[in-house]
C-alpha cells in the first residue's frame, strides 16, 4: 500500500483505499493479485533445477478467486483436508496436481481422499501399514519429521521430537521394512520444519537429512522440502534470503540428482510467503476511550476476524487511513469481542477520531481462513485488486448465515404443571 503524494491517499496497486471501503464497507479483506504473481515468479526464479513445482498452501487462504489465480501461474496445490482437496478441484487444479498432506485424520477420510485420485503424503507409521496392505498399487509420499526445533513461535514449529507431524527419522528402518515387504510405490519424501524460519541454513541442515531418506527409495520422483521462509512483518523487517536459498539449494539437488542417475522433481509447499504481504485488513473506530494510563482505539472488529496477534503474537502494522498525515499519538488497538482481543499494544498512529478507518498489513495469511463467528459476529467481505480493478471475491456475511444449518425441532420446553392429589 502506497501514499500517493498529491491526494495524499493511500492506494494498493493504483486503487483508491478508502474508495474500496467507502464500496464494500468494513471490516474488509483486501488483496493485491500483483504482489501474489510476483511472489510466485521470486520464487520459481531463486530456483535453478530442471523440474520444479510450487505446491501453494491452501491452508493460508482457500478463498477459491486466489486458488484459480495460483493454478494460472503454474502451482500445484498442498492440502491437509479433504474440504480443501474439494476447493482446489473446484477451482480447476487437476487431482494429481493436488498433494494431500493429512494429519490424525480417520480412515474414511482418506479413503474418500485416494478416491480422488490425488498425492497422499503419509503422516504415520500406522497408515503406512494400512496404506500398504489395502493400496499396495498407489503411490505414496512419506513424510520425514527430521527432529528440528525451527519456527517463529511454539505453535508453528512442527519438525521438532514431540511434533505430532511426521514420521522420525529414527523410524526410517521401520518404514524401509514395511516398504519393502508389502511392495510399496513410494514416489516421494517430504518434510515441514514450521513457519517464520529465517535462517537459510536451517533449512539447508533439514535438506541433507531428508536426502539421506531419499536415497532409500529407488522409484522416487518427487523430493518435498515443505516451507516456512519468513515474511517482512514492518517496513524494514528481516526475510528469508529467497535467492540465496534458491542458489543454494538449487546447487545441493542439482548435484543429488546427479548421484541418482535422474532427474527429480524440487517441490515446496508455500503458503504465507505467497500471500501474506499481498493482503490488507479494513477496519473502522468505534470508540476512542482514555483510562488512567491508556488510550484504547476499540474497532468494529476483534479476533473474531484476525486472530493472529492473541494466538501467535504476530506483529502487524496498523495504519491510519483516514489520517494519513497526521501527528502521531499512541493507541492501544482493540477490538469489539467480549475478551481481551488486543491488536496491538502502545501503537505509534497518527491521530485517530471515531469512524477513522485502520488497516493492517501482512493479512493475506492465516487471517480470514482463521475467522470465526464468536460473539455471533459475521465473517467480513473479501476482495481482489487486479489490473487496477476491484472485484467482489466473497460476500459479507448475513444473520441468514448464522442460522443456516441450525435445526428447530418441534420440542416444548415450557415446564410442565404437576397436580397435587
């Protein structure tokens, strides 16, 4: 989202922000198809091999306009449920295209899963077994959990020794035994060590030991390295070094493919690095509201709609949109829901008034596809900025949405009259 100098209004890919909420009202997710497009081409151009596929994870944003937009670019797609599978073949990708990658889900789900006719990724030594007793036909994935502590909170590091992910590494003998006397196809290994990872060498530790597995495997085609590149949460915030990864990386496969004798395919699974910059979330100022020692600015919003700073502690910028230029003051930012719903503590924003409008940052990921209806508030709006045109990509939703699925059954519950003798 840019300034522009002589309105002195902000505008995301050349549209007029306030224009948009003015429009579709608030609270409103906003995303930016070009900086999802040339997120995609950094990406595919950090990396030097002869076979490369970008599997977007789906988790970060199901929203079926920006599946559609990743398929065009050439991404496959990740999925760790069968609604998920579901919305990609909605949104055009092709089954195989689609690797499914579940986790403590029931054996129908699978089935139903493998009916599809899409990648399983397989999570445990359990449905290893199973999967090669009934299916010894299909081909699999199996996925490594290396036994490394690596994310940017507790909750999204999932490679350590107690993540429920995964299949040790100290389980590899078992798992070639099982391999090979139930005659399995396994066509490819995968691993995710977490999310936020900054440290390009983290990643590259993880690789060698999932190579290590590879070389188990004589029918592989595919080698999964998962995600987790951390993304710029503030203006000058630190990222994952993408070209140096994929120069790095790049090299190590190209020379593993070569000790092969075959050329695989690099997969990578991301899903915030993609859209979380691409994404802005529209709020507006209920009250503004002074206690002894803080000045609270309370929204028509709460963690209903954005979760991510109560749950992760996630950081994001809050801008004043209303007020561009004004003189900053500090606010703590909260929302409308009956808990403590704080967005962020002793904020730097230019002066608020009451209906002002605030916008945050890095709200492509894990922000509306985390969104409840808590207090019986509605999930908000979503929209696309494309080539300079705004279009409608989920509606608001009603109290006709609230009650949809709900049953009334003929039971009365008036008390009944007791009759003395």
């Amino acid at each position: 989202m840019q300034l522009n100098s002589q309105s002195n209004r902000f505008e995301i890919a050349g549209v007029d922000a306030l224009q948009i909420v003015e429009k579709y009202g608030t609270p409103l997710f906003v995303y930016d198809s070009a900086k999802i497009i040339a997120q995609y081409k950094r990406m595919t151009d950090a990396l030097t091999v002869k076979q490369l596929r970008i599997n977007y994870a789906c988790k970060a944003l199901t929203n079926i306009t920006i599946l559609k937009l990743l398929k065009d670019l050439g991404a496959g797609l990740d999925a760790v449920s069968y609604q998920e599978i579901k919305l990609g073949l909605e949104a055009g990708f092709a089954a195989q295209d689609i690797v499914y990658t579940p986790n403590s889900v029931s054996i129908e789900e699978l089935e139903a899963a493998m009916k599809l006719g899409v990648k399983i990724n397989i999570d445990n030594i359990e449905m290893l077994e199973y999967m090669g007793i009934n299916h010894p036909k299909y081909a699999f994935c199996i996925r490594v959990n290396p036994h490394i502590m690596a994310g940017g909170n507790a909750n999204i590091s999932v490679g350590h020794i107690d993540s429920k992910f995964g299949i040790s590494i100290h389980q590899m003998p078992l798992v070639e035994r099982l391999v090979d006397t139930l005659k399995m196809n396994i066509e490819g290994v995968h691993m995710h060590t977490g999310s936020d990872i900054l440290d390009v060498d983290v990643f590259l530790y993880a690789s060698n030991i999932l190579f290590n597995v590879a070389r188990k495997f004589d029918d592989l085609k595919y080698i999964d390295f998962g995600s987790g590149f951390k993304v710029k949460y503030k203006p000058h915030g630190i990222e994952t070094d993408i070209e140096q990864f994929g120069a790095e990386m790049s090299k190590r496969f190209n020379d593993f493919c070569a000790e092969m004798g075959k050329d695989l395919t690099l997969m990578f699974e991301p899903g915030k690095f993609l859209v979380s910059e691409s994404g802005y979330f529209f709020a507006r100022t209920n009250v503004i509201k002074q206690t002894t020692s803080t000045v609270f600015a309370g929204l028509d919003t709460g963690f209903n709609h954005l979760i991510r700073p109560m749950f992760y502690g996630a950081h994001h910028e809050i801008m004043n949109v209303s007020n561009p230029t004004g003189k900053p003051k500090i606010y703590t930012v909260v929302g409308y829901i009956c808990e403590t719903d704080t967005f962020g503590w002793n904020r730097k924003i230019t002066e608020l008034k009451e209906g002002d409008v605030l916008c945050f940052l890095n709200a492509g990921a894990y922000c509306f596809s985390m969104a409840s209806n808590y207090n019986s508030r509605y999930r908000p709006a979503e929209v696309l900025i494309h080539e300079g045109q705004d279009y409608l990509i989920r509606k608001r939703e009603t109290f006709e949405d609230l009650i949809r699925n709900q049953v009334n059954p003929e039971i009365s519950f008036a008390e009944k009259e007791t009759t003395m003798s």
